[in-house]
C-alpha cells in the first residue's frame, strides 16, 4: 500500500511549525518578562539565552529545504537539553 503525501500540506506544516518556534524562541530571547518567568527558575541567563539562540538558528535551517534534515536534528537536541534542564529543576510543566 502506497500513500501519498501532498507535497503542499507537507510544506505548509513545516513552514508553520518552523514559525511558530522561531517566533516563541525570539521571545525568548529579546523579552525580559519571559526571561524572568516563573517556569523558569533557577536557570542561568546565558543558559537560556544560548538555549534560545540555538533553537532560533536551528528554525532558520529546519526552513531552508537543503538543511531540513540538520535543522530538525539541532531542534530535536535543543529540545532535549530544555526537557533535561527543566526536569533537573523540578519543574514539569514542559
């Protein structure tokens, strides 16, 4: 059995998901409130602004058709660093 994708739907849900970490890493990043949010106690600065950084570098290539493949890894390791850090606070709200 052979399914087919729709290369547009495909298109239009990386684009979207790409956006929408991109967007909400740069708010990370340049917003003060967020960087002194509750959910994030006890976390370095620098930490969280290289986390957020790296997954906005890591956006920019999961966007670019050539470095999907390096961008979703870098997301998916981003990611799992966050989860770590988040859970060695003590904070499950991931």
């Amino acid at each position: 059995m052979k399914i087919q994708v729709n290369r547009i739907a495909l298109l239009g849900l990386q684009w979207t998901l790409g956006g929408v970490i991109l967007l909400e890493a740069a708010f990370l990043a340049f917003s003060h409130a967020e960087i002194h949010f509750a959910g994030h106690p006890g976390i370095l600065y620098w930490i969280r602004l290289a986390l957020a950084w790296t997954e906005m570098l890591s956006c920019f290539l999961f966007l670019v058709p050539r470095a999907m493949k390096l961008g979703s890894r870098l997301l998916i390791a981003v990611f799992a660093v966050a989860v770590f850090l988040h859970v060695l606070q003590g904070n499950f709200q991931i």
